[in-house]
C-alpha cells in the first residue's frame, strides 16, 4: 500500500484584489522535516504540491474565482507542518479594474436588517421572568400574586460608542400619552423621571431595554434575586449568577442566556433573543461595533479600530479578564478548502475527490478514460497525462469567505502599561461581555489563528486571527 500524508489539515488563501496577489497557508498532518521532497507546480487555474517519498498529490484550484502568474511565487516559507507563499494573481502584467468601495457594496447590498436584533419580547403582553437554571421566577410585583409582568416598552440600547444626546427615542421626560399618565403593569409609576435619566437611558419598571447580550430591567421589579457585594446579582432559589448591578444606576444588567421569559399560558420559555448562540452574537456585535464606528469616523479608508472586552467573574476575588482586539481589514476575502460532506458514519474531508487508480481496477468503464485512471474532465484539459500513476492525487476546491482579519490578545488583567492605554484611550470601544460569549470568542479566535504559521502571526503578544462575517 502507497504510504500517504492523509489530507491537507487546513487551508487559507487571502486574496488580495488591489495589489493583485494572493497569500496561501496550507498545513500538513505531517512535519515536512519526515518528508522526503516537496514540490511546488504552479499553473494559471491550479497549484500542485507533490511530496515525493509520500507519494502524493495535493491539487488546489483557484481558476473558479482568480487566475495566476506563475512566474511570481515568493516569500517561500517550509516550517514544521506549514507551507507560506505569495503569488501574483494577474496573469502577465498589471492591468486595471474596477474594485467596488465599501459604500458602493453597502448600497448594492442593503443589509440594515442583519444589524437589528429580532427580539422575542413584545410589548403589551404578560411575561413570566425565569432563571434559566432552576425555572424559578425572578419578577414579582407589588400587589400582584402572579410573579408576571407586561413590558410597556422594548427598546433597543443605542451603541455606546454613539452619542447618546441623538437618541431621543428612549427619554423619559418627553410627553406621555394619557394612557401612559395612568396605571401601567397594575400600579401606577413611581417619582416623576428626571432629566438625568434621558441620558442613561434607565428603564422604569416596566421597560425592558436590550442590548446584544444582555437586558437591563427596574431594580424595584426583581424581587426574588439575591445581590451580593453590591454588585452581583443571582437567583434566590438556586444561586445561579445572572447579572450585575449598574454603579449609581436603578437598572440591573441580567445576561442573555441566564433569563428566559414565558409567555401567558404558555409552557415554553423563550430565550431574549431570535438567536440565542453565543458566538453568533458575538459576530453580530463585532460587525455592528465596526460599521457604527466607521459611520463616526466618516473616512474613506478607516483607521484601525480597537476593541476592548471585558469578562468580570462573581466570586471574592472579582477576576477581571481583557480581550484586546485590532481590526487590521474589514473586508477581507478569504478562501478555504470546500468540505466535503460525506455519509453519516464517515468523516468530512477538506479534498473534493481523490483521485487513485488503484481503487479503479475492478470497475466496469462507463466513460472514456486515460490509462493512469484519470476522467476526461473538461476541465482538466489533459494536463494529468503525464502524471505518475503511482501518486495519489487529492483535487482540492476552494469556497470563498468574507472575513475580518485582526490581532488580540487576552488575559487576566494586571496593571500592565498595554492594559491601563486602551482603557485611557478614547478611541478604544469598550464592551462589557458575558463569560459565554467571552469563552465562545476566545475559542473561535484561537482556531481561526491556527491557520496561520506562528512565525506570521505572533506579534509582541498579539496574534492574528480572522472572523468571518456571515
């Protein structure tokens, strides 16, 4: 039996339209230190790396989406498990295009909706407030022996980064309807609002504000949470951490995925939001974050954005963690190997087919073939004919992906200098996280960055990563 390396374990391609180049990254489940040989072919619509010794072919085609100069590899790198390289993706010479800008994709592409949050609440109806661990009831208010409520309003949180003076929408000290003058959720409210709350946006008891992770309810509405240290908030009956308290405010922040609310007469909770996935939020948060930011900004290259997140952990110690983003492209086209999805019981595999002579002896021919074992693809061309029978050959196709390449960092906070200039710098967006999304955010950076060599990128404690936009 021919010894073989398996299948490629990862690879990326950045496309890069401007400078007409593309970057690959490919691994290997086998350092190239045991490998005999490797080999680089390179043609206009594929790239083939034959490993001699293994006896195998791995051919990658790129002429579905760019065509490449062949004479133009450099910065070649073979390290460990990795092979790095640069080609020129115009055949011959530099000629022009057209590249479409930012603004133009946006109005060729309206997406306004992908950045509003579809949440599962609605105003005017009766709503049970359950801790999503135990299922005990966490709202009761005064005079009502049934622990529900009927949110007057719900209302997306504006961006914090934005100005918040431009948001009139959620005041308080704007004219009332005369049905909102009267009772509301079966009590009258409290002491007439004051201006400071137009500005701090404070839910009265019953508002509901949300954001893309959490959900800011009245302080006076949750009567069945236990607040310790004043700041952490957990349930009374089973202790499971819910939220936080706000410094100076009469609002509590409650994460998404700690709270459930239950319709009247109905049996199943809902989560806050349409989406309840961590990671898929996080996507959300990020791309929002980014677009708002760009809209501030009003250039037309935006600068590099900074990203601070930070996790704060209940508990006597009150762990503090950082995670520390730099986006360094927006709008990065990436390619990755199309997975293969094969029958329940097998494993997926990054090449699309595998082509192999050896498997071929004992089948009936139904079409023309050539004496290696090879299909008379059109697409082919021929240009297998000459190929070794005795290698076998992965075919590899790429599926193009939009992403966002950046660098981060994370870790325990320490008053270390990095730390204390992005809290002080003011053009650095600060995000408090839930540790869901937080560990959901750190596992996808950490392997998303395994795509890349090390050498490439680790840079004075940051390391480069993509997150891809849906």
């Amino acid at each position: 039996m021919i010894p073989s390396t398996g299948k490629i374990d990862r690879l990326l391609v950045e496309l890069r339209p401007r400078l007409q180049c593309a970057n690959f990254f490919i691994s290997f489940p086998r350092k190239f230190a045991d490998i005999e040989s490797t080999t680089i072919e390179l043609a206009n619509d594929r790239i083939t790396i034959v490993m001699k010794g293994e006896r195998v072919r791995y051919e990658i085609r790129t002429g579905d989406y760019f065509q490449l100069h062949t004479q133009t590899l450099s910065s070649l790198v073979i390290k460990n498990r990795y092979i790095c390289f640069r080609i020129n993706t115009n055949e011959s010479v530099f000629g022009s295009e057209r590249l479409c800008t930012g603004q133009e994709a946006e109005d060729n592409n309206p997406d306004e909706e992908l950045f509003r949050l579809s949440c599962n609440v609605e105003a005017g109806k009766p709503y049970r407030v359950l801790c999503n661990n135990c299922g005990g009831p966490l709202v009761q208010l005064a005079g009502q022996e049934e622990p529900s409520i009927s949110f007057n309003r719900v209302l997306e949180l504006p961006s914090e980064q934005l100005d918040t003076d431009d948001w009139f929408c959620h005041r308080h000290d704007h004219p009332r309807g005369d049905g909102e003058q009267q009772e509301a959720c079966g009590h009258t409210h409290g002491e007439p609002s004051t201006p400071s709350l137009s500005t701090n946006f404070e839910p009265q008891q019953c508002d509901l504000f949300y954001g893309t992770f959490y959900a800011l309810l009245h302080r006076s509405v949750l009567q069945r949470v236990h607040v310790r240290k004043e700041r952490f908030v957990y349930c009374k009956r089973c202790l499971q951490y819910l939220g936080s308290t706000r410094k100076n405010r009469s609002s509590v922040k409650l994460w998404y995925e700690n709270v459930r609310f239950q319709p009247d007469r109905s049996t199943i909770p809902l989560a806050l939001f349409r989406t309840d996935d961590a990671l898929t939020l996080f996507h959300h948060l990020v791309r929002k974050t980014v677009r708002e930011f760009n809209f501030v900004t009003h250039l037309g290259l935006p600068p590099s954005i900074k990203l601070m997140f930070e996790l704060r952990r209940p508990g006597m110690e009150g762990d503090v963690f950082y995670l520390l983003m730099q986006i360094m492209d927006c709008q990065l086209s990436v390619f990755r190997a199309k997975q293969k999805r094969t029958g329940s019981g097998s494993s997926e595999s990054c090449s699309d087919d595998v082509d192999d002579d050896r498997g071929k002896a004992n089948e009936p021919d139904t079409e023309p073939h050539d004496p290696n074992g090879e299909s008379n693809d059109e697409e082919d061309d021929g240009d297998d004919v000459f190929v070794d029978s005795s290698y076998r050959k992965h075919t590899i196709k790429l599926e193009r992906h939009r992403a966002m390449k950046l660098m981060y960092r994370y870790e325990k906070y320490e008053e270390q200098p990095l730390f204390v200039f992005w809290r002080e710098d003011s053009n650095v967006v600060n995000l408090e996280l839930s540790e869901s999304m937080f560990s959901a955010a750190i596992r996808y950076l950490d392997a998303n960055s395994s795509y890349v060599p090390e050498c490439y990128r680790v840079n004075l404690g940051f390391s480069m990563s993509y997150l891809d936009i849906p």
